[in-house]
C-alpha cells in the first residue's frame, strides 16, 4: 500500500494526515500555535513556530502510523493563503513575523491607492479586489517598515513566500523558493489571464521581482524532502480553498463548496473561463493539473468558525468550542439577537474593511444560549450572501453546496444553511476535505492515481440536509440579517 502525506497548515493550526490510495484517512495530527495581536487590527505569527508546529506533527503521524517511509509516495501541501513572510535566503531566518490573512493593517494604504484609481487595474489582471486580506500590500509594508529590507530585497539577499513557500524551503533544507498559480493568484501581483508575475503590479508596489518564488501547476514534482531520513517527493502545493474545492470533487463549471473554517470560503468552479463578478466576489485561479488554467469565483467570509472561538475565549460561554451546538439548541432560536462578527471587517459581498463587530436586538432576557446560536446563525447568514451573489454572477445554476471544514460537523449550522439558500447542503464522509485535496493532487503527480475520475469516485457523501423553511420565511431571516450589515454599515 502506498500513501500521500498532506500537510494542512491552518490559521489556527497544523495538521499532517495520512491518506491511502484509497482516499482513505488512515492517521492523523493536530496542534495550534499561538497568535499574536500586536495592535488593534493587526494579525501575526511567528514563521518558525509554524514550521515547527507542521514539523512536529508529520514526525507525529509517522511516529505512530508505523508506515514505513518508503511507502510515502508524495508530501501534499496546503495552506493558509495570503499570510506574508519575508526571510533571508541562506540563514531562512524571517525578517519580520509573518502578517497573517486577517491583518488589516494596510488598510489606509488600498484606500490611498483606491483614490489613485488603480482599483479597476488590479481587479483587472488579478480578479482579486484591492483589500488589505491579499499579499501585495502586507509585503510592501514590510519593505517599507523593517531597516535594511527594500535594500536587501534588491540586492537578491531576501525571500517572499506566502505559508506554502515557507514549508516547501523547510522541507526542502533551503533548496527550493516556489509556489504554484492558486496562492501566487492570491498575492495581487500575479496576473490570472497571463499566468505570470505582472510587472505593471510589481512596480506599483514597488516589489523587486527577485524577491518573488517560482510557480508551477499545483499537482507537480516541486522537489524532495530529505528530513526524515528518506527522499520523498513535494508533489503537490495549491491554497487551502481550492484543495477543498479539488477535495471536494467540484471538477466541472457551477459545482460549489464552502468551507467553515477560521473563515468561511465559498468556491465555484468556473471551468477555463475567467467569470468576472459584478456583485462583490472575487476571480481566483483553481487548482491546476498542467498549463492549463482553471478558475473559480470565490466569496470569502474573514470570521467563520472564529466566532466560535471568541465566545470560547473572551466571552467565556463555552468552555469547548464543540460544546457551542448544544449550547445554541438549547434554546428555539435566537430570540431576535442578531450577531455580525465583523472582527476583521467585512469582506465579500461588502469589502468594509473598516467595520466594526456588533450584536444586534439584546434584551434583559437575552441568554448565552441567544448568543451562541446568533453566532451560529451568523456563519449561515454570510456564506448565504456569498452563493445568492454566485448565482447572480454566473450563469451555471448551483443545484448543491458541498461543505467541509471543522464548523462542518455542526447539523444545526448546516439545517440553517440549507433553510437559507434552499437548495441541499451536503457532507462528504471526510471533511478533511482540504487536506484531501492535496492528497489527490499529489497522488496524480506521483501516478497514485490515474486520473481526476478516479478522485471522483473516491468522494462520497455521508448525509444531505434539504432545506425545511419556506422561501418566505427565509426570506424574512435574511432581511432581518441584512438590516442589521446596514445599521453596522453608518458606523
């Protein structure tokens, strides 16, 4: 039996699992690490505690699976997207902490750079609208903030990489500055119609190109990692979102997922051709086989499961973040509490990324339980305006919503969501579904599997949940929703 090791390296966490050529989860690691919040709206990690924490669960995994290292046909890697880390080329030590995804630093800076008129530029070759959650700014503001560095940068001594760059030169023993199209299309330097690094981008960020990896497809031989004592093969690196897109089997135009994360992130396949959204989603590229493109419109909610973990830990109200369902069905509904965890401003359809969180409709009999199931409720109502603005851009009708991630093991969550859109919302058997899509990836780099057929009959379905609340009454619930995003909105 030969196996895929998928590295799933979170926001929150890292995580190494062991699929067969089955598709079969065989074992698995997890750990978090910490996160740091330096000032308000400012996200960051330390780059080697997460190389540590990846590192530490593979040697986990192969610890206690007893497979032999030979057996390992490919490492798959897949990956937080968009956070930034600057390092210098021969000692790999970063010169800043890494700036996460939910950093909003950079905020004032896209506004500057809105009034210029260089908005419809960027979304232009990039798909992506300008926000402080991509890369580009978050890498300027590091060349432009740590002594030495933009001198450094030019002269060929540094480094960029989004998470994915990061562990291919670890495991790679500092051979190897690459990245593949679905997280270089997420930097707002990378042109998604060209599949290149754009120089007009480059320049109006002031970003030298050496600092830059190289890409290649997503499912590719990248190189060997020889840390644990065997060569094994980097056969794959793609986002975290288009693994799951990939993992989920969404192979053909209008198929669709949404993963409940950290955040919430809902991909529709897209084919070869490049939708253009009018109703605030963004252009990505999917994950890519060969030189083919592939693309996506992709809605991103920045606070999903998240919220889960601010009531865990600064409310209190849970001890456990799996104790939030029973907590949140304890009562009939939320009692008119409406909850917008706009922690990390708003991001698709609204892109506010100065918006502040807010719970709306408190009472003297407003309990935790509300809460909690406001905050459920909360994930629901965002990626439901994600696939009403899909359906509205794109002409293939969604007829299902393949979901995955943590948040998804919660049935009440997903009985909302399907009430919401009416349409089924349906969960596969593994909903690991990120790491899977690495796996997959990787084991057609290395032959393991013959082809993305083969990967489509691996997936299988464990339960369906059909929407039970009339299209009036969800229609009522997502009003009631959306004037609460406008009176957040005039603050």
């Amino acid at each position: 039996m030969q196996y895929i090791l998928a590295l799933d390296q979170g926001t929150s966490s890292s995580r190494t699992i062991l699929f067969n050529r089955r598709g079969e989860l065989v074992h698995s690691a997890q750990l978090e690490f910490p996160q740091y919040y330096p000032q308000a709206s400012w996200v960051e990690h330390n780059p080697l505690e997460i190389w540590q924490s990846q590192k530490n669960t593979i040697e986990q995994v192969l610890k206690d699976s007893k497979v032999q290292l030979r057996d390992i046909a490919g490492i798959g890697i897949t990956n937080q997207r968009e956070t930034c880390i600057v390092w210098h080329r021969e000692s790999g030590k970063p010169i800043y902490p890494a700036i996460v995804w939910q950093d909003r630093r950079t905020a004032n800076y896209c506004q500057q750079l809105r009034e210029q008129g260089h908005a419809d530029l960027i979304q232009q070759k990039t798909g992506l609208v300008l926000d402080p959650y991509f890369s580009a700014t978050k890498l300027a503001w590091i060349l432009d903030h740590v002594p030495h560095a933009r001198q450094q940068a030019e002269n060929g001594e540094l480094a960029f990489g989004t998470v994915d760059t990061w562990l291919a030169y670890q495991l790679s023993e500092k051979k190897l500055h690459v990245s593949d199209v679905s997280n270089a299309s997420r930097t707002m330097l990378w042109n998604i119609h060209t599949n290149m690094w754009d120089q007009d981008l480059l320049a109006l960020f002031g970003i030298p190109r050496q600092l830059l990896p190289e890409i290649f497809p997503s499912s590719h031989h990248f190189g060997e990692c020889q840390l644990f004592g065997q060569a094994i093969p980097i056969a794959s690196i793609v986002g975290d979102q288009q693994a799951a897109l990939f993992g989920q089997a969404c192979f053909e135009p209008g198929m669709a997922k949404n993963t409940y994360g950290t955040g919430c992130f809902m991909l529709a396949h897209t084919g070869n051709s490049c939708a253009h959204s009018t109703h605030g989603l963004i252009s990505t590229a999917a994950a890519q086989l060969n030189l083919q493109p592939q693309y996506a419109l992709e809605g991103s909610v920045f606070i999903g499961g998240a919220v889960v973990q601010w009531l865990r830990d600064n409310l209190h109200i849970i001890r456990n973040s799996n104790e939030v369902e029973a907590l949140a069905e304890s009562v009939s509904d939320s009692d008119g509490v409406i909850f917008v965890p706009a922690f990390a401003g708003l991001g698709a359809p609204y892109w506010k990324p100065d918006a502040k969180a807010a719970i709306f409709g408190l009472h003297r009999g407003t309990t935790n339980a509300h809460i909690a199931c406001a905050a459920i409720e909360s994930i629901a109502f965002q990626s439901a305006e994600l696939l009403l603005a899909m359906q509205n851009d794109y002409q293939h009708p969604i007829q299902e919503l393949r979901v995955d991630g943590g948040a998804a093991r919660n049935n009440a969550l997903l009985q909302f969501q399907a009430d919401l859109l009416g349409i089924p919302i349906v969960r596969p058997r593994i909903t690991e579904t990120t790491a899977l899509g690495a796996a997959y990836l990787a084991g057609l780099s290395t032959m393991i599997f013959s082809s993305v057929d083969e990967c489509q009959q691996l997936w299988q379905e464990e339960r369906r949940f059909l929407p039970q609340l009339s299209r009036e009454q969800a229609q009522l619930r997502l009003n009631e929703w959306q004037k609460a995003i406008q009176s957040l909105r005039q603050y």
